[in-house]
C-alpha cells in the first residue's frame, strides 16, 4: 500500500528539539521528493522544507534557516526532520507529503500523497 | 512569495447543494494549482492539480477550473462525507510552496 506513515505525538518544552519521521511504503521511495507541512492550531498550512530524497539535496523556507535540519535514511526509506530551538508558535501538526513533479525536468508538482500528521506540543 | 486568498471563509450548505469555493494568486500561477480536502486527524487529500485535473479517485462532483489568478472549485451534490476545509495551493513558483487559509464547507 502506498502510505507515508509519520511518527506519534510528543511534547517538548522551549529551547529543545524534536526530531519527526516519516517513513514511505509501496513505491520507490528514492523517486519522489518528500515535503514537510505544518499546521498550527486554527491556522492553515505552511510549507516548510524538502529532500530529493534520490540524492538528499535539501532546501528550507526562509523562516526555519538555522533551525530546521531534513535528512533520509535511504535503507529504510525514511525522512527525518529536525526542528530545534522549539517555541511556543512551533506547535502544531507537521505533515510529510510526497510531490509529483509536472514532468522530469520540470521541479514544479503538486502533493499527492499525505501522511497523517505528528502533533508537537511546545509547552513548559 | 504567491500570496493565495480564499473566499468564503466558511460555506454553509446542505446535502445535494452545489458549492463554489473561490482561490485568488496575487500573481499569476498560470495552471499550477492544486485543491486539497483536509478533515480533522485524517492526511490531506489532493482533490485537483493542474487547476482543473481531477486526482485517482476523485468523484467527478469536484471540479475544477480557472487559469492565471481566478480559480474555482465546484462541488456538485454535495454529500456527508463532503463536509470538511478546503485549500489551495499554487506550485508554479517556488520554494515558498503557498496554500490559502482554507474554506470550511458545514452544514
């Protein structure tokens, strides 16, 4: 079955770091880019980084530069993503979405396919 | 970055009502836009890409259509499991990818 299947919930307090996974079944995982979303409370989605997970290149929004760090283990088709220096506004439901592109030379696509979501709580 | 409005905000309808949702661009996305149906504790679900191309699956109740900075998502006989939020996203520039802040469609 074709799934990302993501981590279970956590609470962390300020100033730490978290480190989320999502790991793909039922498709050559080194084929797609996987993209991580999140949503915090009442808020809608936001982009906030990705891996080619074929070569491992990555590319993160503006917002999270310094603290956000995504890696893969190819063996067991899993990405991770680390977030440090939590705070508050951090909390939210973090989702890994895997992106079909346009075409091979085209980097643009859409995301057709979602995991469930890891909620982190930031709280002291 | 593509800054995406939605309109309305929240779509209040009945079973077997026709809905019409609204995405702006601030700029033009040409075609590369994408409409997803998310619903509390379940991943989101890509509904449309390409602006007007339906995902695997997808009932053909939801269409989509619009070009450059209009576009428009029509669900026709709207049933149960329709009630949910909706979203868009443009993905013609990027990175930021950028997705509106959603219209909840209740009963």
């Amino acid at each position: 079955q074709v799934q990302l299947m993501q981590s279970g919930a956590e609470v962390q307090k300020p100033g730490a770091s978290v480190k989320l996974s999502c790991r793909a079944s039922g498709y050559t995982f080194a084929h797609y880019a996987l993209h991580w979303v999140r949503q915090a409370p009442g808020q809608s989605l936001e982009w906030m980084g990705w891996i080619n997970s074929g070569n491992g290149n990555t590319e993160h929004a503006e917002k999270f530069q310094g603290r956000v760090a995504i890696y893969r283990d190819t063996s067991a088709a899993i990405v991770y993503m680390e977030l440090s220096s939590l705070r508050s506004e951090d909390t939210a439901m973090y989702f890994c979405a895997r992106l079909v592109k346009k075409d091979y030379f085209d980097s643009r696509g859409h995301f057709d396919l979602w995991g469930r979501g890891t909620l982190i709580t930031v709280s002291s | 970055e593509i800054v995406m409005t939605q309109s309305p905000a929240t779509l209040s309808v009945s079973p077997g009502d026709r809905a019409t949702l609204s995405c702006r661009a601030r700029q033009s996305v040409s075609s590369n836009l994408a409409w997803y149906q998310h619903k509390p504790g379940q991943a989101p679900r890509l509904l449309i890409y390409g602006a007007s191309t339906r995902a695997t699956g997808v009932p053909v109740r939801f269409s989509g259509s619009g070009s450059g900075t209009e576009f428009t998502l029509t669900i026709s006989g709207l049933q149960s499991e329709d009630f949910a939020i909706y979203y868009c996203q443009q993905y013609d520039n990027w990175p930021p990818f950028t997705f509106g802040p959603g219209t909840r469609v209740e009963i």
